[in-house]
C-alpha cells in the first residue's frame, strides 16, 4: 500500500475544471462534490477491481464508498461482468417483458417475505416516489409522515428534512419544491415514539404513510432503539396509515435478506410486529448496475398500473442487464459466510479506529452494523439526525483528506457511511487503521 503522501493529482484537477464547463458543477450527483471538505477537484477514477479503485494519475484508492452502496462484492466482480456481457450479447432492451425479471422476482420474494408482488424500476428515488403514490392511492389519504435525516432519493415529497448529500450541502429543504407539496410531509425525529404519537394526533387523519429507513445509513448508520420499529408499525396501523420502509441502503446489506427481518436487531424484537406494508429497494440489487424495486401486500399493489389506477411506468425497467446483474449479485451473496466476514472485518476497522482514536484524544463515536459504519466527530452517541448533525466537521473534512493522501477513499461528509466489501480483505482493514492513526496523529 502507498505510506505517506499520495501522488499528485493533477489530472483529476485538469479534467474537473473541464468538467465544470459542460457538466453542472462538474458533477452528476453532487453528493461526488469535495464542497463539505474543503472545495477542490473531486478523484476522477478510471477504473476498479475488487476492494481497490485507481485515478486517472493511476494513484490506487482503498474504496470504502462502495458506490454509495451498491458495489458490496467490490468492482468487477467476475460472476457480475459475465452476467452483464452476456445479457448484453442478446440485446439491451426489448420493451417487452423476459423470464429473467419473474426469476429475479421470486428471488427477491424469497428474500424479503412482506412482499407478495413486486414491480421494478430505475432508481431508489423511483420505488420510493412509487411507494407514496400507491399508499396514497390505498388509503385515500395525502399527508407522509418520515423521520427527519432519513434520505428517501430526490422526488418531491421526501427532500423535507432529508439526511445525506441535501444535509451534507446545508440544503435539507430543496428549493424548486411547491409549499403545497411540502406541506404534505409531517417530519419527526427518529427514534422518537412520543413525536410519531403527536404527529399523529394532530394530522393523523390525513397520513396515508409512515416512511422510515428501518436501520438509517443516511445520517451515519443508526440503529433503531428497542421497540421503536414495533411502535411505529402500532401507532400508524391504530391510524389506518400504512408502513413504508426504505430499504434502499439495508436490503442485502446485513444478511441475506432485509432489515426487518436482521437478526441483528434490539434483542428481543417481535419481527411479525414490525412487518411493512411496502418495501423500496435499489443500490445492491441491481449489482451496480441502475435499479429500484418496490413491493409489499398483496391488496395494495393491486392498485398499480395495469390492475389499478395507480400509474407506474418505465421504458428502462426490467431491462435485461440490471436485472442479470441483480441475480448474480444475490447469487455470490448467498454464498455461506459472507455477512459474517463482513462482520468481522467490520469489527476489526471499527475496533482499530476507535483505539487509534482514543491514542490520539480525538473523540470519536463509531457506528457499525456488520459491514457498514459510519465516523462521527464526536464524544456522544449518535441515535438521531441532531446528535449527528452536531458533531465536527471540520474534523470529519481533516480526516477526510488525510486518509485520501494515505490512498483511501471515503466518501466526502460526515453523514455518510464506510461499506465493506466482499473484497476487502484483513490486511486492506490493518493497512486503513495505521493510516487513521498517522491522520489522528496530525489533528490531535
Ligand atoms: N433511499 C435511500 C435510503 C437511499 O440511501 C437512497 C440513495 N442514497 C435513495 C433512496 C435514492 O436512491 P437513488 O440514488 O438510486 O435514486
């Protein structure tokens, strides 16, 4: 691994200014933006394998941004660039519907037992959108109630309040939403039972949905608190609302399946109690190719497009690539004692940053959850999105740029989380928890 200083980064430089002429603010996602730590040329990568990425100076990064999630069997994972290749010699899209979706369909059931019907689309953003509009469709109802730092994707209703990259920008209330709209999101803080309740109290007749990522990777990775999933699911079933879980970043991340059913949990969790009535999929799923999927009872899909009047619809969807991709993803993670490295590698990261913080007096609040965690600048627990937001960013950038010169890449704010990969291995975790200790080193 390289020690020390990195090498330069001058084409990264040179293609980000051109970038900045044709592409706005040189970036198709501006959670890629270096704005929250520090400004400058973002790393333009030329390619990846495995847990290791190389820029286009040909330095090789330690990848603990996964893509923002997708990427958890490492780039060009062999199984996954067959299936890709080999759908793509039969042609990209027919606009007409394959066996391969009913395959990936089953298996997806097989995995995620709430969900009696399943439709695929391109984006988290899309199933989520979707969601909302099919529990609207259901109940008749407007309003939305989600917890506030929870991302929920780019479309209207969910940029209330929202965690990630809007928060990372310092704009969690999008600009270019109508009051109209924005009115129709109720946001609570996670974790919060008694704020749900008063919600619920003053608007309750109107909320056709409670949406909330089971386990949040959206402002760090935050574990609900016990009961708190079995409450929700109980005061907005006593208020004829329905239940949406965004399992955009949790499906697939944990276990073999989703976060309702991870055995990881609060102990004692009663999982029948906290069974959603739809499910929104995405980022691993599809392999890291573009993907989404929602899906849940029964009675409410069916008002979906073409047996409801919920319209839904995609020229993408289904399309052979991201669906072959999908299935040998899911295939390689069902193989045995995956999570559980996962796991273990995750407990060996989060063990040596926090004891290489602790060298240094750099207080640091880590959060983990098999193999995703998150870093927080802090002395404090982080259970929700205002202890996360209080913490130090200044640091975090610090960090952020240090351990980028030490050949590892995180993604640029605090609010994100670190993923493993399958590919990571004990030595790229070692070589990561010296670096940290040699940026510790330089900010205590
Ligand atoms: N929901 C969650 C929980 C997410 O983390 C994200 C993306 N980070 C989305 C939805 C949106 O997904 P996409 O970027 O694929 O539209």
């Amino acid at each position: 691994h390289p020690s020390g200083l990195s090498k330069s980064r001058s084409r990264s430089e040179s293609l980000y200014k051109e970038a900045l002429e044709h592409i706005v603010g040189g970036v198709n996602s501006p959670s890629r933006s270096f704005k929250a730590v520090g400004g400058g040329a973002p790393v333009f990568m030329k390619r990846g394998k495995g847990a290791y990425f190389w820029d286009e100076d040909g330095n090789r990064y330690i990848d603990y941004l996964a893509a923002y999630g997708p990427i958890i069997l490492g780039h060009a994972h062999p199984l996954v660039t067959e299936a890709i290749c080999r759908a793509a010699e039969n042609g990209t899209l027919y606009g007409t519907p394959t066996e391969l979706e009913i395959e990936f369909a089953r298996m997806l059931k097989a995995a995620i037992p709430s969900m009696d019907k399943v439709r695929f689309v391109n984006s988290g953003t899309e199933a989520v959108m979707t969601t909302i509009r099919v529990a609207r469709a259901y109940t008749g109802r407007n309003k939305i109630i989600k917890f506030a730092g929870c991302y929920h994707g780019h479309s209207d209703l969910v940029l209330v309040a929202a965690g990630s990259g809007p928060s990372t920008l310092g704009i969690p209330d999008s600009a270019g939403i109508p009051v109209s709209i924005a009115h129709e999101v109720i946001t609570v803080p996670y974790n919060n039972l008694a704020a749900l309740d008063e919600a619920l109290a003053r608007w309750g007749e109107d909320v056709a949905a409670v949406m909330v990522e089971p386990i949040v990777g959206n402002f760090g990775m935050v574990m609900p608190k016990p009961g708190f999933l079995e409450g929700l699911c109980a005061a907005a079933r006593r208020n004829g609302s329905l239940v949406i879980y965004d399992e955009v970043i949790t499906a697939f991340r944990f276990h073999y399946g989703s976060a309702q059913t991870f055995d990881g949990l609060p102990a004692g969790t009663d999982f029948a109690a906290i069974e959603p009535d739809l499910t929104a999929l995405g980022k691993i799923i599809g392999g890291g190719l573009p993907i989404g999927a929602y899906g849940g009872r029964q009675e409410i899909m069916s008002q979906v497009a073409p047996l409801g009047p919920a319209y839904q619809a995609g020229t993408m969807a289904g399309n052979p690539a991201s669906i072959s991709a999908g299935i040998a993803c899911l295939q390689a993670l069902q193989e045995p004692g995956v999570y559980a490295r996962l796991d273990k590698l995750g407990a060996e990261l989060e063990a040596g940053l926090t004891a290489a913080a602790g060298k240094h007096g750099i207080a640091l609040t880590v959060n983990r959850i098999c193999g995703a965690l998150s870093t927080h600048f802090c002395s404090h627990p982080v259970t929700d999105y205002e202890q996360a937001q209080d913490t130090d960013s200044e640091r975090f950038a610090q960090f952020f740029r240090y351990m980028l010169e030490e050949g590892i890449c995180l993604a640029p704010s605090k609010f994100e989380a670190w993923f493993l990969t399958t590919a990571h291995t004990q030595a790229d975790i070692a070589y990561t928890v010296e670096a940290a200790e040699r940026a510790f080193a330089r900010m205590d």
